[in-house]
C-alpha cells in the first residue's frame, strides 16, 4: 500500500478546522484522487481547550508550532496562524530546513518574504504553496502557474477582499453611508482585528504583489504596490456614478509596461455591465488577460471555511500526486526585481468637487484642466446645497500626473469648497 502523505496543521481557527473537515470526512474520495491516503498527524494552535467544532483526540497536540513542523511523522506542515512574522515564519522556514513540503494562507507573510522562503524550498527541494492565500476557493494561482503558462500576461485585475465589495455594495444597494456600512460590516465579523488591513487596501494589496510576482517573473514587490483604501468613498459617489454606468469597486490592477511593473489597490470605476461591475457582496473575481487565451474571468467565494479549506487541499492534493511547480511558476533563482512604475497608461477620470455658488465657477475648473491638457467628456452639475454646488466630471482619457498637477491648481481659483475626489475608470 503506497505510503500515506501526513499534515501536521498550525492554526485550528475556520480555515484550520475546515480542513480537518474534509480530510475526515473525504478520506476515500482523497485517496482515490490522489493515489495515497492523506491522514494529519499533529495540530498546534494557542488554545488546546478550545472547542473547534471537530474531534482532535486522534492527532497529538504541539503547543510550540515550530516543534510541529519538524515532527518525524509529518510530510506537509501546513501553516494557517497567520502575521508576516513570528510564530508563521518561524515555523514555515523550520519545516523547509527540515525537509517538509509547506502549504499556507498566509498573504503576509508570503507578500513580505515570498522570495526567501522561496529560495529556501526551491534549495531543500520541497514545495511552498499558497492557492489559499489569494481569492480563497478561486484557483487563480493554479491558473497563472499552469492552465495560462504558455501566454504572455497583459494584465491582472480584480476584485480581492470581500468586505470592501461588501461594504461598496451595501452603501449602493441599501443607501447607506460609509461608516454605516462599515459598522454593518464589523457588526458581522466580516472586518479584521486592523480593519485598516481591509478598507485600507493592505490585505488586497498583499493579493496582487503574489499575482504580479507570478505574471511577469519578478519577485515579490508589495512595498511598490501603490494603495488607497475606501474611505475616501462617499454615498454620493456610488450614486452618481450608477447615475452614470458605473460602479465603484475596491480594484486590483498590475500590468508590465516599457517603464516597469505597475501595481495598484485603489477604488475606481468599472462599467455596471461588466462581470466586475456586476459583482455584489462578498464575492471574488479575478481577470486575467494573456496574450494567447484573450480575458480568462474567475468568479468565487474569497474567504470562508469551506472556500479557503477547499483550495489549501488542492495544494495538498498537488504534493500527493508528485506535483512538482516552482513556488511563483518559474525558478526563485530567475524571478528578477521588480522595477517599480507608477501607472501611466492615460484612462478617463471620474472627478467630484463641490464649488462656491458664484458665477465663474465651473467656467475656472474647466480652465484649469484645459490648461494641464485634460478633455472633459461629461460633465453634470447636481442640486446646491447650502452655498455649495456639486459639480461631476469624467474626462477623456488622461495620465495620472496630468490629473494630479490639475488637482494641486485647483485651489488657487478660490471657488473650490473642499478637497475633490479623483477615481481612474478602468476600462474591463
């Protein structure tokens, strides 16, 4: 009988849990699959008391997860504490010195010493994978290392942490504000212990630096990713924006160009009709366009017991069979540095400001962006409030710094009440 593959699991939270589900539960169906039973030997988490949900009686019990990883009875450590640092590195970088394959969740972690940890698997000659660590129960890392292998990325988009896509179309669907949807949010569970690492872009940000890592060969570069998170998003921009076609979403975008890697995590416009558009509530997607394939779209649940445990077996499954592929699709040894660029490709802008009711007033800021070389394209100007007049601008398309040297004139026509919201239209 072929030898079974032995898990020795840190972090019994949901995911963890999850996991012991379904090699319980699927036992047979797994080893049908994969040509070997998969069996854990051992967990570790901060509480042995705690009651899981699942029976633990039958694996022995590690307080300390580096002394798990090194265990004689386990093949795969796999890694679902969590944190850039501390116990998780600790531990994945004991596994791998000690010969043991590693499977993780863990985006941090892998978006702040991805590299290393890659050379130091590729050197033992042992897998480091990660599918759980992006989009949840999305194969999307599978598909840029395997399925899309024979293409030429051209861009990686998408929508990647759930609870800005939740807390965005809570405020469409339900009129609410930002901080309303927000403490909805936190009210649910559904924002982290930092919520800045959600509404702030960072978790999502993590996501794309591994995406962008493996679509153009480089190594992981997250400092580079340029970030901005949801809170500058306003009721009224969701409104005036359907108003218009489009909805805002929390978008992921990385593209090599002839000036380097552009990589960024800000809320932008897409079209209502467009799958991204379209996409409500806590849902994942991810569009991948290649130079052979056209525009592959990837739509599933991106976090969750099921999900996430569902993509942490696929890697374990990947191990089983002898599956052997490069931690970012190619060798640690070839990824080269990225050379970090800030995104120049022109694109349409969607402006909002409020002007002093006074006459001139639009008749200035349409002056200045004339000046700085920027096309208006629509133009609307809402109700007054008060003494102030919201005013809607989408331009042509335009750079980024063409944008940002209007914006910084601005001030100087006097008419402007307040700072003005800039979002890139993204065309999908």
């Amino acid at each position: 009988m072929t030898e079974p593959l032995r898990l020795g699991i840190a972090g019994l939270g949901t995911v963890g849990a999850g996991v012991i589900k379904i090699v319980r539960q699927k036992a047979a169906l797994l080893a049908a699959r994969s040509g070997r039973p998969i069996t854990i030997s051992a967990v570790s988490a901060r509480n042995r008391d705690k009651d899981r949900g699942v029976p633990l009686k039958d694996y022995a019990w590690e307080d300390d997860p580096v002394a798990l990883a090194t265990r004689d009875d386990v093949d795969v450590f796999v890694e679902l504490m969590g944190g850039s640092d501390g116990p998780a590195k600790a531990a994945t970088e004991a596994a791998l010195a000690a010969g043991k394959h590693v499977v993780t969740a863990n985006k941090a972690m892998l978006a702040h010493h991805g590299q290393a940890l890659a050379e130091l698997a590729e050197a033992k000659g042992r897998a480091l994978r990660f599918e759980a660590a992006v989009a949840g129960g999305i194969p999307v890392i599978k598909a840029l290392t395997e399925g899309l292998a024979g293409n030429e990325i051209q861009r990686v988009m998408g929508v990647m942490n759930g609870t800005c896509n939740y807390i965005l179309t809570r405020m469409e669907n339900g009129g609410l504000s930002y901080q309303e949807a927000f403490d909805e949010a936190d009210g649910l569970g559904y924002l982290e212990a930092d919520p800045q690492l959600d509404v702030g872009g960072i978790d999502a940000g993590h996501k794309l630096s591994l995406l962008a890592a493996i679509a153009y060969g480089t190594q992981v570069a997250f400092d580079a990713v340029e970030l901005e998170g949801i809170g500058c998003v306003s009721i009224e921009d969701i409104r005036q924006a359907a108003d218009m076609g489009y909805k805002i979403k929390l978008l992921g975008v990385c593209r090599m160009t002839g000036r380097g890697l552009e990589q960024s995590m800000t809320p932008c416009l897409v079209p209502a009709t467009s799958p991204l558009g379209q996409l409500d509530g806590g849902t994942n997607m991810v569009v991948i366009e290649g130079d052979q394939v056209g525009q592959i779209v990837m739509r599933g649940a991106g976090a969750g017991e099921g999900p996430t445990a569902s993509a942490v077996m696929g890697d374990v499954m990947d191990i089983a069979r002898g599956i052997d592929i490069s931690t970012f699709g190619q060798p640690a040894s070839t990824l080269v540095p990225a050379q970090a660029a800030k995104a120049t490709a022109p694109a349409p802008y969607y402006l909002r400001m409020s002007l002093v009711d006074k006459p001139g007033a639009l008749a200035k800021i349409a002056t200045v962006l004339g000046e700085k070389g920027i096309s208006i394209n629509r133009m609307r100007q809402y109700r007054h409030q008060d003494d102030t007049a919201p005013v809607l601008i989408v331009t042509h398309k335009t750079t980024r710094s063409a944008l940002d040297d209007a914006l910084a004139a601005l001030p100087a026509t006097g008419v402007l009440s307040g700072e003005p919201v800039a979002l890139r239209i993204e065309d999908v």
